[in-house]
C-alpha cells in the first residue's frame, strides 16, 4: 500500500502521500486495482464540480472534446444550440 511519508522536501514539492493520492496511474503500477477505481471517481467528482464553475462556452468546449464519436459530438452539439447559436461571431477576436 502507499507510504504515508508527510514530510516535504526542501523544493516545497507535495508530500509522497498526498502525489501519489493524485495518481491512479502510480496506484495501478502498485497492483492496486481497488485504490485505482476509487481514486478515478473522486477525480471524476472533482473535475465535474470544477465544470460546473466555467463559463458556458468553456463547459461546451470540453464536452465537446471529450466526445468519443461524432454521435457523441452531435449529440452535445444539438443539447447545447443554445450557446452556440448566441455566440456573437462579431465580437470575437480576429486572428
């Protein structure tokens, strides 16, 4: 199982424990399956409420590249004409 070292090295970077409860990957290679599922779902929690805090078309932005397939594009696109219809194509920066 995971070291509980909570001492800080000298360059401020997080302690062992805390580094290794932010990676699932670190969890797996540990042969801690059990621990790699509960982490991934309290990231996912995590990153949903993070969500929740962006502006609209941030929230659109990320749905959208997170779609697996052009059905799944589709279908974020058709729940979400409202933002994409308002957006005002004058005000945006030219580039």
């Amino acid at each position: 199982m995971f070291s509980m070292t909570a001492t800080r090295s000298k360059t401020g970077a997080l302690p062992t424990w805390c580094a290794q409860l932010l990676c699932p990957a670190q969890a797996r290679k540990e042969g801690e399956e059990d621990v790699v599922g509960k982490l991934e779902k309290v990231l996912s929690v995590a990153m949903e409420e993070k969500q929740k805090t962006l502006r609209p078309e941030i929230q659109l932005l990320n749905r959208l590249l997170g779609a697996k397939t052009g059905a799944e594009r589709t279908a974020v696109r058709h729940t979400h004409s409202c933002i994409i219809c308002s957006v005002d194509v004058l005000s945006l920066p030219k580039t």
